[in-house]
C-alpha cells in the first residue's frame, strides 16, 4: 500500500486513462494510509507529508539517479569492455591529444567510464542522506569556517567529517562493486576545490544536468529508428552520419572519450582522474558542445542548453 501512495506516476507510454486511474489509486491508498495509522501522538497530517516526502524521493531520483542507470546501459550495450570495435569507436585516450590529460587504453577507460558513472550514481542515490549529513556539517559549531579565496572567489572553507565520512563509504561500496579501480579516489573536501559541504552537494546535483540532456538525444534518436517509415530526422542523420546507429555510437564514443580525459584545469589537484575532477572533465565536454560533429543532432531534439529549460531542452 505504501508502495502505491508513494510511486511516481509517469505519464510517457500511456493513455490519458491510464494516468487518471494510477492517481486515483494513489490518492485513495494515501487516504487509506492517513486514516488507518492516525493517532493523537501521529495525525494524519504527520503521515501525509512524510507520505509525499518519500514520493518526492522516488522523483528525485528519476530525475537525478536514473540518467547514470542510461549511460551505464548504452556504455555496456555498444562497447566492447576489452577492445574497440573500430578506430572511430575506441574509447582510448593519450595524455596531450585533443586537451585530453590521462593516458588509458581502450579498456581501462571503459572501466574508468563504468566506475565513474557507478559513483555517481551511488551518491545520487544516497544524496538525501548526504545532504542531512551537510547540514549536519554547516552548522556544527565545532567546525568553524575561514571567508577564503579559492581561486574561483570568496568561500567559506570549512571542515565536512560527517560527509567525508558518507562519501568515503559510498565510494569503498562502488571499489568493490566494480572490482577494479582506475585512476585516483581521492574525494576534495573542505580545501580550495571543494571548500564545504554544501558545494560538494551541489557539485553532485549537476550531474542530471550533464547526462539527462545526452540521454534525450539518443532516446530521440531511438524514436526515429522505431519508425515504420523514414523520417525527415532520419534521412537527415543517415546523410550525414552514415545511419542512427552510427551517430548514437558517434555521440557515446566522444562522450566517453572526452568527458572523461582528466580535462577541465592545467593542473592535477584541479582535475584528472580524482573523484571531483570527473566531474570537472565532463562540465569541460559540455562546455564544447556546439564544436561537436553531433553538435546539429542535438540542435533537432530540442536541445538549448545544458543549464536550459527542462532538461536542457524547449
């Protein structure tokens, strides 16, 4: 019962009916919630919003967790994790090529891209622990913070335990769920990079922002290879691509080339392979999008941006 009060109800892939009848079910086990378990000590109020709290949950996952489920499936279903298929589709990178700075084979960077995405999306999943953790750390008066200037302004550099303590935790459960380890773990906290807890919550909290809008491009472009008949999009692609095929495995490949190269400073403390600088490197893809090949595939789904509207699309 509580499963249905608190499911997000998502409306792609089904009927108008469909949508009514699910919220339906959802109000009626809300209420039968509320009613069944109120006490003097609990109202029903008390119930309900933990109820929609837990709802908000499952949406914030979707939204946020989901995505690195995507990439961990297109990663795993158009790559080969021991050798390329072809020279346009190695995942291999060399130190000083095309602003890469990390050398890695073909196989340790599929390993390097799986484990990446396997983190983030332990922390993301985890992020609501996190973020009660953060406040923890902020207003811990143990903790004082130094107004510093890290090189990107003024901030308030402060010890973080209990997050550095979560964050280590979840990343020694993704070591040892991926089994092989690529690269540095170490994670910034409280220094010039990652000054305080909050800005290591809302470093994690861009990570929907980078992969929800790639995985709309390909998803669109699944949407065209489904279809009976040729589409304008479709020929367009074939034109200029080859097929759909190929311009989704064009996309992937440079995604998980150069958003994963160690790019983003000039410096390894900066960026590289640490676990902040992934995340460095992939905002330093996204920033040279419109340099892509792809760029104009991206352009007909709808994309504005990866900060714009829902999404980053219209």
């Amino acid at each position: 019962m509580v499963a249905v009060a608190t499911k997000e109800i998502v409306a792609a892939g089904k009927s108008r009916a469909q949508v009514q009848l699910e919220i339906k079910q959802k109000e009626r086990a809300l209420e039968y919630l509320c009613k069944a378990y109120a006490t003097h000590e609990c109202p029903a109020d008390v119930i309900r919003q933990c109820l929609y709290s837990i709802g908000d949950n499952h949406a914030f996952l979707r939204f946020n967790r989901d995505p690195c489920d995507r990439m961990l499936a297109y990663l795993k279903a158009n790559f080969n994790p021991l050798k390329a298929d072809s020279n346009s589709l190695s995942l291999a990178i060399l130190s000083g090529r095309d602003g890469a700075r990390l050398s890695h084979s073909h196989s340790n960077q599929f390993h390097y891209v799986h484990q990446t995405l396997a983190l983030w999306r332990e922390l993301l999943h985890d992020m609501f622990m996190l973020w009660h953790s953060a406040d923890t750390d902020l207003l811990a008066a143990r903790h004082a913070y130094r107004l510093t200037d890290t090189g990107q302004g003024l901030h308030r550099v402060q010890p973080c335990p209990r997050v550095s303590a979560a964050a280590h935790a979840i990343l020694h459960r993704t070591q040892k769920a991926v089994g092989r380890w690529v690269g540095s773990a170490m994670i910034h906290l409280g220094d010039r990079n990652v000054p305080n807890a909050l800005m290591f919550i809302d470093k994690y909290n861009q990570v929907s922002s980078i992969l929800n809008p790639v995985v709309r491009v390909l998803e669109f472009l699944d949407s065209h290879a489904a279809c009976p008949e040729p589409t304008d999009v479709s020929r367009f692609v074939e034109a200029s691509h080859g097929s759909i095929d190929n311009a989704k495995k064009l996309i992937l490949a440079d995604f998980f080339r150069s958003a994963f190269d160690g790019s983003g400073a000039d410096n390894f403390f900066d960026a590289g392979s640490c676990i902040d600088g992934r995340l460095t490197s992939a905002w330093n893809w996204c920033s040279a999008i419109e340099k892509k090949p792809f760029f104009n595939i991206f352009l007909l789904a709808g994309f504005v941006g990866f900060n714009g509207g829902p999404e980053g699309f219209n």
